[in-house]
C-alpha cells in the first residue's frame, strides 16, 4: 500500500513541479495546490498506513480497545492544510490582483518592480 | 447570480450550513469535526449568500468587520491558553468544569473556547478573504 | 469525560508537577504580541491607539526577553511543554542562549521600527493593519526563535510569512503586488521543500522534538537518508535566508514596500533562515554539516562576493540595501561552513549585528528621501552641506555594514576570519575581507555621490523631521557601544555555540529525568 502512495506522491510531485515551471500565474498557482497536496500525502504515507482503524476512542471506554491509525501524521496534515489553505487563499488575491493591476499573468512581462532599463549608478561627478 | 430560484433558496440554504457549521463546531471534541472545518461551512454559507444577494447585504448582515471576528476568536483562543496561569499547568492545558445548569450537567472546558475561537478567526479570515474576492467579480 | 473515576495512569503521559511562574516568561513574547494583534483587529477603527499599544507591546516583548536572557546565561537552558503533555508528545517551548539572544534583538529592532512607524505610516496605512500584522508577525519571529519544536518551527514560519505579506502589499501599489507575487511564490516552496524534509524526517524518527531529535540521530548507523534530509534542509532554509543560487525572491521584494516594512524584513527574516540552519545543521545533523561542508563554504563565499557585486551595480538606494542583506548572509554562512565554535559564535554576533545594522541602513535610506531628492544616485546630492547630522550618521552606519572600526561589524569578522584561518580555509577569510572591501566601496560611493556631490537640483527645504534621526541614534547607540566594548556580545554567542556542539544542557532542560 505505501509503494501505490509513494508513486502517487511522486505523481503530485511531477506534475506540481511541472505546472510550477510554467510562465503563466494561473498555472503556477494550479502548481502550488498539487504540491502541497503531494506533500500532505507524503506525511501521510511517513506516518505508516493501518487501514480500517480510525484513532477515536469509543465513547464507553477510556483507551482504545486495539491498535489504530497513528493519529500524530493526520494532525500535522490538518495543520500543513490550514496554513496552505490560508496561504493559498492569500495568494489567490494577490495573483487577482497582480492580474488587474499590471494587465498580465506572465511573469516575463512583470518587471515593474525591477525594471528591465534601469540605469547603472553614475561613475563620477 | 440573480436567478429567482437562486434567491429564493439562498437564505434557507445559508441558515442550515451555519446551524450545521455550529453542529459539527460542538461535536468536534470527541468525534470528528471541530472549529476548522466548522468554520469552513460557515464561511461556505457566507459566500452563497453573497454570491446569491452581493456582498453588501452579506456584509451588513455580519454586522462586524470579519476581521474584527478573527481577531476576537484570537484573542479567545489565546485567553484559554493564559488561563491555565491560574492553575499552574503549562500554557494552553484543558482545564475542565462540569457546572449543573437547570439540573442538565454541562462540560465546560478551554478546549472548547480555544476550539470556538479558531471557529471565529476562520470564519473572519476566510470570510474577508472570500468577500473580497467576491467583490472584485462585480466590479 | 469529567466527574468520571479515571482509570488509566497518567503520568506516563502528562506532567503533574506544577509549573513554576518563572518558565511562563517563555511564552510571554509569542503570546502578548498574538493577544494585542487581536486586539488591534478588533479595534481597528481606533487608529489612535494602534501605534501605542504596538508600542507598549514590543516594550515588554524586550523586557521578557531581556529576563530570559538573563536567566539562560546563569542558569542554562529552561524549557515548557504546551498542554500538559510530557515532552516528545506535548510542544516544547525551549529557551537557550542561541534563541532568546536573537528573540532580544529581534524585538528591540522591532520597538525601534515601530517608533519609527510613527512617522512612515499614515492613516490608510492603519487603516489596513499595519500594527495588527506586525504584531502577529513578531509573534512568528519570537516563536521561531523559542519553539523546540521542528513541526512547531515550520507553523511560526508560516505565521510570520503570512503577516510578512500583509506588511508587503500595505498599499497595493504596482511595484509591491509584483514584488508580492514573487516573495510568496518562492517562499512557499522554500517553506513546502521544509515541510517535505520534516516528513521525511518524522517517517525516519518517529519524533519532531529538536532535543529527542537530537539525541536520538547519534544512534543512526543508516546515514544516507539522513545525508537526504539536511540537504532538503540546507536548500529550504538556505532560500529562506536567500543565499547565492536561491536568493533571488529578495532583491525582487524588498525595496517595494515601506520603509519601515523593509527594514523589518531585512532585519529580521533574513536572520530566521539562519537561525532555523544554526538549529538544524548543528543541533541535529553535526555530522552531515561536516560533510556538507565545502558546498557550504563555496556558497557562503559565492553569496558574500556577488551579493556585494550586486549592490555595486544599482542606483536604488533600497535594492543596493537588499544586495548587501544578502551579502550579510554570507558573511554569516562562511560561519556555518567552518562549524567550530569560533565559525558558529562568529555567525550569530554577526546574525546579531546584522539584525541592527541592516535595519538601521534601511531607515537611513527612508531619511535620505525626505531629506534629499529620491532614493536614486542620480538624483541625490549635496546633503553634505544641508544635513551634517545626517552625514555623521551615515559615515558611522556606513562603517558598520563595511566592519569597519569602531562600529560593532568589526568583531565578528575578527572572529570568523580567525576562525576560518584556524580551519586552514585561507580562502574564504579572503572572501570574507574582499566582500568587506566591496561593501565598503558600494557603500563610499554612496557618501561620495548623495553627500558629498553638489546637490544639482535644490534641496526641498523642508525640515527633516527629528524623529527619523532618533531612531537612526537609537540603532547607533548599540552598534558603537558593542563596537567600542565587545566583550559581553561575544562571550554571549560563545556561550550560544557551546549550547549547539554539545546539547546534553538542551536536552537536559527538555527531558529533566532523561525518560520520554
């Protein structure tokens, strides 16, 4: 089961990744959800996978009866989630509004910060 | 969005994913759920409506900036951590209390206010964030 | 669950001894700035009062810090575990001498920012957070700099990258949302590549706790993953202090926002990358550093040398400044390179230093505008003669980022170059002097062109506000001081290498009883 995951991690990896290497925001940012997502599988599949058995204690005892799930890679996954979700979210506006202001989404063509004809400090005076 | 249907079911939709965000807010401590996800629906909720009757009316049915409820949650969710000062365990421990009200015992605990206070930084960050995402569209 | 008999043994897994009032200071600099962040986004109507109780917050993060200091320097390391939990389960909160010295500069550069806030943040400005995000980004520095945590490290990163944006696009203006898209963008991958070595490493260990991580990778026999591991490390956290071949998010960003934005960040965040490879590289993988280390070193010279290259060759004041941060970082990773206890006491003194003096060379360029005509050499000129206050503090300034005496920046570099010639790497203490020299030349030219040419427009007469100068002797004040007496700074970052290459006082305060 974690060799299926692995490749499927690596799936998300190469396709993120080959999104990421785009010109284009909107695909940099399609990049950006697959490889987070290839990394919360990752954590996921580091934790080892036990099938069937949820890590919730039954509401008539105080420890679980048997074996379950390591619960430790599921709450970092939810915590990898939040703070990318919100990152994303972020970025969304961002990106909406990079794509308004300066009439582009190829980052080639976004040099106003740096512009491309900046003269070189003078040599003298 | 301005189709009648739309419009007609918007509220009713709104109303049963906030009643169910609080539900799935309460049940989160020993079952799956919690203030995240909760908040989540809330949000989703928020955003039907504003998408059904634009963003104002969302807005002044909110009553407070979102971002003045994230900061609230914040501050809740910091405020139960402080409070295990008084007990002297480490910061951020679950303290409980079983208060009898009208004869019906309650669990009271800073699980739950820090969980209730995530719910509020959620539903305002994301809320803001989502309003004006929506507001761009119209505009 | 309450009310009812409890029938299993907690003491395997919670702490019952009380927690003394004294380990709470630990989580007073993370949570009174995330309380009063709450607070100014609740009242954000009430602009008059942001600035105060930003102010009055950052004044007792310091204090805190100052308390914790003290504390560590006589007593070694302190540590609290959240909720209750016995350390690995619970989050450990660990204070050394390392962390809290950089969480003390940190946040009296931030107190000094913020004064000088005063005057660079109008209405809109408050309007939109300013002092709500840089409350809530301090919180993401303090607890970087306290948290014994490498899971918990990663969610402080992202904390004070979010409300870095924030701060970045206070004022939505073209040139910041350019330079925002590329910070976030290359920073999220820098934090994600952190986020996959921390997978790796938890599927590898089993724990994320830095003081079990550390004494448990000495029993690995196994040790390519781990060569696998502190290479994803070194490349995140190295992006995130923007070293040579992935530094380029910084020059794009840093000299949009305001200036009291950029001197933040290039004070402050910068300095978290190094901080998080001083943690990672020495606490955890000792060995695989040393293995690492002449990659390390060719970056650490590469960045030093092009960094200065790259401020040589810009009219803006403010990307010049960007170009020497990186340059700075350099400096600093020559330190990690050597690794002995000279290298790593060399690095943080000049993490320190660097902390001040970058944020002080940013408010000076924020001055110069007001005073003179922009922020480009072209333009400036003639503020020899209007603004001799001015010029004196920018000939101090300007010799303390070259280290040049009697500012502070001498020291370390005493300490590295030493350092670096005991190692027998003659080179890269070359690289560190020749990088010196060429700040020093950027730098110069700067004094030549915008204070010494004659102005060729005239000055706008207006007044330069006394504000910005005050600010600009407050961040002299201790960068003279330091220079002139440096014997406590390095005695401290002596004290905060010998805390790395041997953590069994780390450990010792994370695990009382050497159980868990």
């Amino acid at each position: 089961m974690e060799a299926v995951l692995s490749l499927l991690v690596a799936l998300f990896f190469a396709a993120g990744i080959y999104l990421m290497l785009s010109r284009h925001l909107i695909r940099i940012l399609l990049g950006i959800v697959l490889f987070g997502n290839a990394v919360n599988l990752l954590i996921f599949t580091n934790g080892r996978l036990t099938r069937g058995t949820p890590p919730i204690v039954p509401p008539d005892l105080m420890t679980s009866a048997g074996p379950v799930a390591n619960p430790l890679p599921q709450a970092l996954i939810l915590t990898a989630i939040v703070i990318s979700f919100s990152f994303f979210s972020f970025l969304l506006v961002v990106v909406y509004r990079a794509y308004q202001d300066l009439g582009t989404d190829d980052t080639d063509e976004m040099r106003v910060a740096e512009p491309a004809d900046e003269a070189p400090p003078p040599m003298g005076y | 969005m301005k189709t009648l249907i739309f419009r007609t079911a918007a509220p009713f939709i709104t109303a049963l994913m906030l009643l169910f965000s609080v539900f799935v807010l309460l049940r989160g401590h020993n079952d799956p759920g919690g203030g995240f996800i909760g908040g989540l629906i809330a949000v989703a909720a928020f955003a039907v409506q504003g998408i059904a009757f634009g963003v104002p009316v969302v807005r002044r049915a909110l009553y407070f900036h979102p971002m003045a409820i994230a900061g609230c949650g914040l501050l809740m969710a910091a405020f139960s951590g402080v409070l295990s000062y008084a007990f002297a365990v480490p910061y951020l421990s679950g303290l409980w209390a079983a208060p009898s009200l009208f004869g019906v015992t309650v669990d009271v605990s800073t699980v739950m206010t820090f969980d209730i206070g995530v719910y509020l930084v959620v539903v305002g960050a994301i809320t803001s964030i989502a309003l004006s995402l929506e507001d761009r569209e119209d505009g | 669950m309450a009310g009812e008999p409890y029938q299993v043994d907690r003491a395997q897994a919670m702490i019952a001894s009380p927690i003394a009032s004294a380990d709470w200071l630990i989580v007073v600099p993370v949570v009174l700035p995330i309380i009063c962040g709450a607070l100014l986004l609740m009242f954000r109507h009430r602009m008059r009062i942001h600035a105060f109780i930003a102010l009055a917050a950052l004044a007792l993060m310091t204090g805190a810090n100052a308390l914790m200091l003290r504390r560590v320097l006589a007593d070694g390391p302190f540590s609290m575990t959240m909720g209750g939990w016995l350390p690995p389960f619970g989050i450990s909160f660990t204070a050394d001498v390392l962390g809290v010295s950089f969480a003390l500069v940190g946040s009296a550069v931030a107190w000094i920012c913020c004064l000088y806030s005063l005057c660079d943040i109008d209405r809109t400005g408050r309007r939109y957070g300013f002092y709500a995000f840089l409350m809530l980004m301090m919180a993401g520095v303090n607890g970087a700099f306290l948290t014994g945590d490498i899971f918990n490290l990663y969610v402080w990163f992202e904390v004070f990258l979010i409300s870095s944006f924030g701060l970045l696009i206070l004022g939505s203006e073209k040139a910041q949302i350019d330079g925002a898209v590329k910070y976030a963008i290359l920073n999220l991958v820098a934090t994600t590549l952190f986020l996959i070595a921390t997978g790796y490493l938890y599927g590898t260990f089993g724990t994320l706790n830095m003081a079990d991580l550390a004494r448990k990778v000495g029993g690995v026999s196994e040790t390519a993953p781990l060569m696998t591991l502190s290479a994803l490390y070194l490349l995140a956290f190295s992006m995130k202090a923007a070293a040579f071949p992935v530094n380029f998010w910084l020059p794009a960003s840093y000299h949009t926002p305001r200036i009291v934005t950029a001197a933040l960040f290039g004070g402050l965040l910068t300095k978290i990358g190094i901080y998080a490879l001083l943690r990672s590289m020495i606490l955890i993988f000792p060995v695989e550093r040393a293995a690492y280390s002449m990659p390390i070193a060719i970056v650490a010279g590469a960045t030093m040398i092009l960094g200065a290259l790259g401020a040589l060759a810009q009219s803006d004041l403010r990307r010049m400044v960007g170009f020497l941060v990186i340059s700075g970082v350099g400096v600093m990773l020559s330190g990690l390179a050597l690794g002995s206890e000279g290298g790593l006491a060399g690095m943080a003194f000049y993490a320190l230093n660097s902390m001040v003096v970058m944020t002080a060379l940013y408010v000076l360029a924020g001055t110069m505008r007001v005073a003179g005509a922009g922020f480009s050499l072209q333009e400036l000129g003639g503020l020899y003669r209007a603004r001799p206050l001015l010029a004196a503090i920018a000939f101090l300034l300007i010799l303390a980022a070259a280290g040049l005496p009697p500012a502070s920046g001498l020291w370390p570099k005493i300490v590295l170059v030493k350092a670096s010639i005991g190692e027998g790497a003659g080179w890269l203490a070359a690289s560190i002097l020749v990088s010196g020299f060429l700040t020093t030349m950027a730098l110069g030219r700067v004094f030549l062109l915008a204070f010494w040419r004659p102005a060729n427009v005239s000055l706008p007469v207006v007044a330069v506000p006394s504000l910005p100068l005050a600010v600009l002797l407050l961040l002299l004040l201790p960068v003279l001081l330091v220079g002139l007496y440096p014997e406590p700074v390095i005695a401290m970052s002596v004290s905060a290498a010998r805390g790395l290459l041997d953590p069994s006082a780390y450990i010792q305060a994370v695990f009382p009883q050497g159980g868990g």
